[in-house]
C-alpha cells in the first residue's frame, strides 16, 4: 500500500505544478487585485478525480467567487494541458475548491495577539 500512496503524492504534486504553471502564464483571467495560490491537490485513488484547493488573497469573497468562476470555465483546457504535458493514462476531472486555511490561520493569530495585549 506504501508504494501506492507514494505514487499519489508524487502524482498530486505534478498535478499542483501543472496547474500553477498554468496560472502563472496567465491563461485565466483573474479579478484584479487577486492573488492567487494552488495549497494543495488531492486526487482520487483511481485518478478520476482530483480536487484542487486554492487561496485567493485580496479582493474579499467577490474576488474569491469569481476566481472559482474562471477557473470552472477553463477547466477543460487546463485538462487538455495536463493530458499532453504528464500523459496519464487517465486525466483527473478537476474541481476547485477554496482553501481557507490561511484565512483561520491569521484568524486565530490575531485571537491570540489581541488575548495577550490584554493581559
């Protein structure tokens, strides 16, 4: 089973470089103002499927909607390229799902500031 998991991850993070290479050459127009970051890929066992998390800094949640917008509308050229670049037998059908990780993150850093100023 080891092998297989390694196989996984070896396969999520070429999938995450795939995909943010190809939103680094600009080929999805993003809301201006928005930064944005793929944090993690998690495909399925058969690799079907994959989800794709993402973080969107700045623009508040119009920007973070709207970036989902774009990338569910170039989801099947972002495909097309993952099937020519990393010739899978199989290229995952992709979803996009934010990733708020980094918002809780800072969320419970400034709890834990404004706990301490007030002590």
């Amino acid at each position: 089973m080891s092998a297989g998991v390694d196989r996984l991850t070896r396969v999520n993070a070429l999938l995450k470089r795939e995909i943010a290479d190809y939103l680094e050459s600009g080929a999805v127009i993003l809301p201006s103002g928005a930064l944005i970051s793929v944090t993690e890929v998690k495909s399925s066992v058969d690799l079907r499927n994959a989800v794709v998390f993402i973080s969107v800094f700045g623009g508040g949640d119009e920007a973070k909607h709207a970036t989902l917008k774009a990338l569910s509308r170039t989801r099947n050229d972002l495909q097309s390229k993952i099937a020519r670049d990393l010739q899978f037998k199989h290229t995952p059908r992709l979803t996009f799902e934010l990733d708020d990780r980094m918002a809780e993150a800072d969320r419970v850093w400034r709890l834990l500031e404004d706990a301490e100023a007030d002590e």
